[in-house]
C-alpha cells in the first residue's frame, strides 16, 4: 500500500503555531480582534481562527488576502494594478483577490511553502501581525532544527 501524496510546504502544527503567534502579537499590540488564516500552496485553509469579538467577514477576508500573495507572489499591498483588472481578477478567482496589505507569502530560501492573511484591524496592522509571526516562526525554527 502506497502512502498519501502531500504538498510540500507547511505542517498543520507550523500553521497553529504561526496564526497563534500572529493573535498573540495583534493583542500585545493592541489591534482590534483579527482573523488569521495560513494557507498551502494550493491556496487551501490549513488554519483559520477570528480572535473573540472578531467580525464574521473578516475570515474570509483574511483568506482572501493570503491567497492574493500566493496568485500574485508577492505581499498583497504591494500589488498596484487598475481597477479593471483587478476586476477581472477578482471575477476569475470568485472575489478572492484583495490587493490590500495584509497577505504574505510564507518562504524558506526563496521557495513557497504557503501565505498568511489578517484581517479585522487597520491593513497595514493586519500585515504586520502576520509578517512579525512569520519571523518569529523562522527564528523558532533556527533554534529547534
């Protein structure tokens, strides 16, 4: 018996750890309740979690944001495109694309292992609670490996 393919990438424990670690900083912070998601590279959900009093929208948002730096490869923020084309963008990938900060592509040497998303405060927070995780991620992993 053959075992299951997997997408090379992110374990379910780096993505609990990374959307932990990204609430953990929007509370130091002080940031509104945000949503946090860590997607594959496939841009499939591996964990997605709205902080108590988070609003409902934000969710799908934050997954919305993650999986615009994984079809863009690059931060959400940074991607500056006309109104039309984000448009149409926005129709071929059923409303999932949102150029505003707070997606981030997820990297080790310069190879996609997945992206991270917030939404819920102000979107440069948003990114910033998910770029410090994904840093403090790296360095964890530099002293456990």
């Amino acid at each position: 018996m053959s075992e299951t393919p997997r997408l090379p990438g992110l374990t379910l424990a780096d993505a609990d750890w990374l959307v932990a670690s990204a609430l953990e900083v929007a509370a130091e912070r002080g940031f509104p309740p945000l949503a946090v998601a860590v997607l594959d590279v496939s841009g499939a959900a591996i964990v997605l979690r709205r902080a108590d009093g988070g609003m409902p929208m934000t969710s799908r948002i934050a997954v919305a944001k993650a999986r615009t730096a994984l079809l863009a490869l690059q931060p959400s923020g940074q991607i500056a495109l006309p109104g039309a084309i984000v448009d149409s963008i926005q129709h071929l990938n059923g409303g999932d694309f949102i150029p505003f900060a707070g997606g981030i592509l997820i990297t080790d040497d310069g190879v996609v292992l997945g992206a991270a998303g917030a939404s819920g405060a102000h979107a440069t927070e948003d990114e910033g609670a998910v770029q410090t995780a994904v840093h403090r991620w790296h360095e964890y992993r530099s002293r456990t490996q």
